[in-house]
C-alpha cells in the first residue's frame, strides 16, 4: 500500500530535487545552520560519512521498513549542512539540505520522536516535503546515539498519510537504531586496529639503523626486524625459534649475560647495557643494549624486547677526543685546537704554536695582520663574518665549514668566536678556536642523524609529521587528501590541532594550493620519494617537505623548519638583486624606488622608502615610498614629533628599533597616529652627511615583530649600497657640471683674449708698446681667471679680487687702501672688474699717484638701496702724485673702462680728472655683479 502511495506520484527523489529550489525551512532545530563540534568530532572518528553502500546498514533499513509498515526507512547522520544516508530504502537519494531534515527534532530526544501529522505541527507545517513533493505526512524516528551521549543523526521511517507507531514497532525501531550504533562502534574498532597495526610495522620496518628483536620466555627469537638483518647479518627465517645468545660474545654466554639481561628486565622493568656483540659474519660491535619485558593485555609477561644500536664509531671517535684532550691539557703549546686572537678589524694579532702546525704555516709572520675572514671562501665566509659579528656585540658566534690550509689542504673546521673584553666591559679583541674535524665529521653526523631519528621517534619527533590519504575523483584524478595522522610538532608548525585528523586537507585548509595535493599523489603514484619547500604566511616560516608512499593510496610528509636558512637566502640574492638594478641606474628616484621595493618585499613589511629631512620643523617629506598590496601609502609631510620622542636618536646618527609601538615608552603616547598609518612596529636608520641627519630609511611592520640583528644588518646594507649609488651619481653629475662650467669659461675666455689683442693693437703707436700693454692686460686677465677657479667656482670675493688685480703695483704696505663690505662677485663681472683695476693702476703708475714714491690710491665700496634694489657704488681715487691734466684723447684703456667692460654688468661710470689725482666711481646693482655666466670682451 505504502508503495504504491509513493509509486502513484513522482518518485521521492525527484520531487524532493524540486522543493529544493523553494523556501529553506530554517525553524528546525531551533535555527541552526552547523553541526556543533562534538557531532563534528564523532563523525570523524567513525569514518563512516561518503563511504559506499553495506550489507549491514542495508539490511537494517529494510527490516525497519517491513516491521513498521513504511515505505520509507533512513539511516540519516547530520553533518554541516546536509544531512547524509548511510542507507536508504524507498528514497532514492543520499543526501537533503539540513534545512528539510526531520531527524534534526530527532536527534535531540532521548527516545524514539514521532509526528503522527506533519500539517498539523508548527515544526514541520512549512516544510517543502510535507507542503510541495512527496506529500510527507508522518514521521518517526529514533536517535543514533553513541557511547559518548552524542546522536549522530536518527534510523527513522516516513508515509504519505497520517500514521502513528504501534508499542511493538517502537520497540523495534530503537533496537535498529541500537544495532546502527553498534555497527559503528565494530567498525571503527577494526579499523583503528588496523591503523595501530600498520603504524607498528611501519616503524620495525623502517628502524634500519636499529635491531629490534622479540624473544619468548625462553629467550627463543620470536621477531626479527630488518634492521636487526641490517646490523647482525641473519635473517629473520634464520633466527626465528633460535636463541638469542648468538650475537653475543662467547665470555658472554659463559658468563650468563643473556639471561642476567632478562632478569633485570623482569625485575626492574628495563635491561640495558653496552658492550662487544658478534655479526654472522664473526666481527665484533661495540653496541648499546635496551631490554624491556612483553605483556599481554591482561599484563602477563609473555615475552621481552632486544633492542641494539651499533656504537662502535662513536666509542673510537669518543676514545680518540679522550685522548686528545689528556695530551692537550698536558701541553698546551702543542695544542690541535688553531687558537687565535683577533683585533676589532678582523686581523690576526695572535695564534698558538698547536695552530700554525694545523694550519700548516711555517711562522707566524705568514699570517700576522691577515684578515681572519679572508681565510674563508663563499658561504663560509659569510659565517665568518656573522660569527664575527656576534662576538663584536658581546655574543657568541658559532659555525661549521671547509677551509683549505696555507698549503692548500682541504679541511672541516668547527669554530667558535667569543669576545674578550677590556675592564671597562667592552669587547677589545676576539678569541677564535678552530678544532679541526675533518676526521669526526662523517662518523658524527651519521650517529647525529640516527639517534635524531631515533629520540624522535621513542620520544616524540621533533621534526613535524603526517600521514594523509589521496582522495580522488570519478574520473580518479587527485582532488583532496585526508588527513590520517599527525604528531604535536606538526600541529605546532602548521597551526593545525591533533583533532584535525580524519578531515580533509581543503576542509582544514580551504585556501591550500592545488600543486600541493598534485605532488602527494605524484608520490603515491610513482612511489619516487620528492623534497620540495612549502611556506606558511601565515606562520612567517618556510618548510622543507620530504615525502614518500606508505601503501595504497597513503603516504607520509616530514616537515623541516628552514625558515631562517632561507630568509639568509632572500637577504642575500636581494642585495644581489639590489645591485644589479643600482648598476643599471642613474635616475635617483628609481634608485628609491628599487631600494624601498626590495627592502620591504625581503623583510615582509607594510611600508618601506627614503624621506627628506626638514630640520627646521623636524619633519620628514615621503615621496613614493613603498607600500604592500592593501595597505594605502604614506606619502607628505609627516612630523617626527607626532609620533613619538625619538627624533633625537636620529639626530645623533643612532638608528631607531621598536618592536610595538604600543609597549614602548618613546611611542605609546602616539600608538594611535602611528595605527592610523598601519604601523605597528618600526626599524628607522638614519643618513649622515658631514654628521649631519639629513633623510631617513624607514622599515615599517602593521603588526608587532621583533626586529632580528641580521635584518637590521640588512636594512643598513640597503642604505649603505644606496649611499654608495646616489653618491657615484651626484659625482658624475659635479664632474659632468664642471666640464661644462669650464668649457664655457675656456670659450669666454679665448674671447675676451682676442677682442683685447685686438683693441690694444688698434690703438697702439709702436709694437714694443703694444708688447707691454697687451701682456699687463693678458695677466690681470690670467689672475682673475686664477681667482675664479681657486675659490668656489664662478665667484670670488671682492676684496681678493681688488687685491689680485693690484698685486704687481703693491711696492710697499700704504700704496692702496681698501675699505668696504664682503660680498661675492660673479664670473660675468669678475673679469671686467680685474682688467678694469689693471688699467687704472697702469694709468697711475705712468702718470698719477703711483709714478711718486708717496702716491697712494684709496679704492672703498658701499651698498645702498636704489628703487628697491641692493646696489653697490665703488669709487677709486688718486691723491700724492702730479698735477693732473685731462687727457685731449680717448685710448682703449679709457674706453674699456667706460664702455666695454662696465657696461658688462649693467652699470654706470663716471671718470674724472681733478688735479689732486684721477677719480673713477662705478655705480652697479648687486645682481649684475654677481652673475655667473663670464662675459666677452667687445
């Protein structure tokens, strides 16, 4: 009957895909949308969602329809937003919209939950399957509820009339839903069994490095791992069922060492010892020994566990330190150890007799003043300047790598830097020990890795771990992974808690990049182990990710932290990178730019660039700068004082390190200007110019971070280079200013050279005249000129510049007398004025106050305000000589006073002849006489 109800409309599926698309029904179970955490938890624990159909679960759907008379039976779990059928009969799907789920009522009863009338409950009234669809009208069901008191979900039955469950059939509906409960406690039982298991095998098989052998009672060989086949020599077929006592020594035997061995491991609960064990092959071992007793789950002793470790390297490489150690505290002269003292510039000042032997030099005076990091080559020579570097700050450096000896020998060095301090506490020189380990390395880093291994895995790796689970499509293409273990470091390192096992990759990780599901599954399908690097943003570290195939579709992924080898890495190819784009440059902004890009994308900052300093309001103008996507920029004028008490530091030429502007006192009081502009922590180093603070590099974090020392090198490494860049420009530009100032000068010059050759030659009456005219000109020319190029270029003082022009007429102290105020004259008047002085001396010597011994010349200057403009009157005058009469005739020198060369710079001349001497007044504007471009003579 209940079939042909459902078989007369359009099957349930059908009709249910239909009411999909209308309104949600959000009132069931009292509006929630998502499965609480510990429903969440149970499901995954049980494994049981998405998986395929089973008889178990089938069978009891069907059963539970037949007994109560429906033609509908689920076993329903709800997760998230849906709810899911592990089986279904009469149905036809495998999954609803949590929002149309009755089961959610269910799952909050104790008990079996029915609704004789879905239309006439204010719950289920709206719901699309009872208003639109199928036509629901009854409903019962009875929770799944676990051990833990958490219902997954509900074994439930539906009609399309009213109905309502006889005692009998109730009974039988929570007895199914018992069994459903039950089911999944046998299955996830069995699998975690298997899962322990397998992961007990992996381990035995995988411990090659150790011998792991189980014994009965008796002491027969019960177990045999491969690492016991790898260490002793016999196989496990071999050994199986035999004693124990053959890889022990026959004193050993004799002695009753074996069974000493399984009696203290009775008694105290652990064996251990460390003596000579034998292979099949006869040799002899040195191995550390662990016996620990077998118990059955009832605690019965049922057998013990050997377990061996071959130590033999280790205890010859341990004798041989011993020995070593007893003959160096015996002599310290002779000592193996390269011991050296360091000034503060790196060089050699002093080294132990032991040292120049190791080394292989001769004497010390092969050595002495070297630079100590000159001994090393690329990556070593790195850390032996950081070393260097830390022991400077008060630390110690530390650090491992090859160096060749004076004679070319190639060895491993493990070095220590340690500061030696003065009795002021300061750090005066350094002490460096260089042990030479060529000969232990091999042996101990073999014994390191295995016994990292090892502790890492009896206990607890420290390496982050994780064994997953490939998840594919129809098409069996990759499309997720399940994550099936993982240990606490892994936890740590990705953020992820331990609970995260049995959910998904992309459910925990919903942003997680394809190429990284791609790459597991290439390993599970190749079964090529892969190494690659994976980074964490948001953990600011980098991983270095070894995978391998386990079995099937499983696999496992070690994760190594390399976070701070690769931000030396960045650090290192961005000053490379920094370079390389100095080089090619010689536009100052982009040599900024390409600062400020590289230091905030290697230091992961908000903001980075170069400021100018204005002093005078102690501000500091951003240009371009550098921002990371998101954040706005910070271009302006920003006060140094609004955001913090700092400013002084800077000033001194000390740079500025905040981890959080909140904590710390220079900055608290402003933490919120500082908000407003997405900074949070801050690195400020400031530029000097003749010690003078001058601009500012400026590293900015939105969030608090502590600065490390290596970063602040490499902030100052990007300034320096920076500097270094700016610098060669702004001399290329001087240089390129220069030669043009001096081409431009050497034209003017070679100008005025000809027009006063010419002029002298035209007006002169004989050529030996004309001869000395011309060369008292070309000299005062010459002076002048040498003026010019001697002070700042293009200007001259006007007192040197008189004083020059009368040198040659100086015979004693009071021929001249000069008085007047100090001011520069510029190139277009500092010739004109020179050969214009030179006339009138020459004048005076032929035939004023210069041709008498007393004669004297008073040449004084004033400045005076004409119109608003600043203008200069300067007046000669004769007195002492003969009695002056004007001249009948205008010669060149007259006219290069009067029109040619002042005219030159805009002013006016007024050239008189009283009798007591000759008197010349030039009245100029300041700006003439202090214009750069030189002028030609006409």
């Amino acid at each position: 009957m209940y079939g042909e109800a459902f078989n007369g409309r359009p099957h349930l599926s059908r009709r249910l895909a239909e009411s999909a698309s209308g309104v949600g029904w959000r009132a069931m179970a009292g509006g929630s949308k998502h499965l609480d955490g510990s429903r969440r938890d149970e499901l995954a624990s049980y494994d049981i969602l998405d998986t395929p159909a089973e008889s178990e679960f089938d069978d009891i759907v069907k059963v539970t329809s037949d007994v109560c008379g429906m033609p509908v039976s689920l076993i329903s779990l709800l997760d998230g937003d849906r709810q899911w059928f592990k089986a279904e009969t009469g149905f036809g799907r495998s999954e609803t919209p949590l929002s149309q789920s009755i089961c959610a009522y269910a799952v909050q009863q104790d008990d079996v939950f029915e609704i004789e009338d879905l239309t006439q409950d204010a719950r289920t009234s709206a719901n699309p399957l009872v208003t639109r669809g199928p036509g629901v009208r009854f409903y019962a069901g009875a929770p799944l509820r676990t051990p833990n008191g958490v219902a997954l979900g509900a074994l439930c039955v539906l009609d399309t009339k009213p109905n309502k469950l006889t005692p009998a059939q109730a009974f039988v509906l929570r007895t199914l839903a018992h069994q459903v409960v039950t089911t999944l406690e046998l299955r996830r039982s069995l699998r975690l069994r298997k899962e322990s298991d397998r992961r007990n095998k992996a381990i035995l098989e995988s411990a090659v490095d150790y011998a792991i052998v189980s014994l009965d009672l008796k002491g027969m060989v019960t177990s045999w791992s491969p690492g016991a086949e790898h260490i002793l020599g016999w196989y496990e077929d071999e050994m199986r069922g035999k004693p124990a006592h053959v890889f022990f020594t026959e004193e050993d035997v004799a002695t009753g060492i074996p069974e000493q061995e399984m009696a203290s491991a009775l008694l105290r609960g652990r064996g251990t010892d460390e003596r000579w064990h034998l292979r099949k092959d006869g040799s002899l071992f040195w191995a550390n020994g662990e016996m620990m007793p077998l118990r059955d789950e009832d605690g019965r002793h049922e057998g013990f566990l050997k377990i061996l470790r071959d130590r033999t390297e280790q205890r010859n490489a341990a004798a041989k330190e011993q020995a070593d150690a007893a003959f160096m505290r015996g002599v310290l002269s002779s000592s193996a150890d390269c011991i050296k003292v360091l000034d503060p510039d790196a060089r050699l000042t002093f080294m132990n007799e032991g040292g120049l032997a190791v080394m292989e030099a001769d004497d010390f005076d092969q050595v002495k003043g070297s630079d100590w990091t000159g001994f090393w080559q690329g990556q070593a020579r790195l850390d032996a300047r950081e070393a260097f570097w830390a022991a400077m700050a008060g630390g110690t450096g530390h650090f491992q790598a090859p160096a060749e000896t004076l004679k070319g020998t190639p060895k491993w060095w493990d070095v220590q830097v340690t500061p030696i301090r003065g009795t002021d506490g300061r750090t005066e020189r350094l002490l460096v020990v260089s042990r030479d380990v060529t000969a232990q390395r091999a042996s101990e880093q073999r014994i390191a890795d295995s016994e990292k291994r090892w502790r890492g895995l009896f206990e607890g790796m420290q390496e982050g771990f994780f064994s997953g689970e490939i998840i594919r499509n129809a098409e069996g293409c990759a499309i997720d992974c399940r994550l099936v273990e993982i240990n606490p470091a892994f936890a740590a390192q990705s953020g992820l808690p331990v609970e995260t096992v049995g959910r998904t990759i992309r459910e925990a990780i919903p942003d997680i990049p394809d190429w990284l599901i791609e790459t597991y599954a290439r390993v599970v399908d190749t079964g090529a182990p892969e190494v690659f690097d994976i980074t964490v943003p948001e953990l600011r570290r980098t991983f270095e990710v070894r995978a391998y195939r386990e079995a099937g579709q499983r696999f496992a992924a070690m994760f190594i932290d390399v976070s701070e080898r690769k931000q030396a890495e960045a650090r290192r190819a961005a000053l490379a990178e920094l370079g390389d784009r100095l080089r090619n440059t010689g536009d100052r902004a982009e040599i900024a730019r390409a600062a400020a890009e590289i230091l905030g994308r290697t230091l992961g900052l908000s903001h980075a660039g170069y400021g100018d300093v204005d002093h005078d309001r102690e501000s500091i103008v951003i240009g371009e700068g550098w921002t990371a996507p998101g954040i706005p920029g910070i271009g302006g004028v920003h006060g140094f004082r609004d955001y913090g008490t700092y400013i002084d530091r800077l000033k001194n030429g000390h740079a500025v390190v905040i981890d959080d502007v909140t904590d710390d006192p220079r900055t608290a009081s402003d933490a919120g200007a500082l908000a407003a502009l997405h900074v949070r922590s801050l690195l400020n180093l400031p530029l000097m110019e003749h010690g003078r603070f001058v601009a500012m590099l400026y590293a900015l974090k939105d969030v608090p971070y502590a600065w490390k020392p290596e970063e602040i090198s490499f902030a100052n490494s990007i300034a320096d280079r920076t500097r270094a860049a700016l610098a060669r420009i702004e001399a290329e530009e001087r240089q390129r200013t220069l030669n043009l100032e001096l081409s431009h000068r050497m034209k003017n010059m070679l100008a005025m050279v000809q027009s006063i050759a010419t002029q002298t030659m035209r007006t002169a009456t004989d050529l030996d005249t004309a001869k000395e005219v011309l060369a008292g000109r070309l000299i005062a020319l010459s002076k002048s000129h040498d003026l010019l190029l001697g002070g700042e270029l293009g200007a001259a003082p006007i007192r040197t510049l008189i004083e020059s022009a009368l040198q040659t007429h100086e015979d004693n102290p009071r021929r001249f007398v000069l008085d007047g105020p100090t001011f520069t004259v510029g190139a277009k008047a500092a010739m004109s004025m020179s050969l214009m002085l030179h006339e009138l001396a020459t004048n005076a010597a032929k035939y004023g106050s210069l041709s008498t011994a007393n004669g004297q010349v008073a040449i004084t200057w004033q400045l005076r305000d004409v119109d608003g403009e600043p203008h200069c009157a300067l007046r000669w005058s004769e007195e002492g000589g003969p009695v002056v009469v004007q001249p009948t005739r205008t010669g060149f020198g007259t006219r290069l006073i009067g029109r040619g060369l002042a005219g030159s710079f805009g002013g006016a001349v007024d050239l008189s002849y009283p009798v007591t001497g000759v008197v010349c007044i030039i009245d100029a504007p300041l700006s003439g006489l202090q214009a750069e471009d030189a002028p030609v003579a006409s």
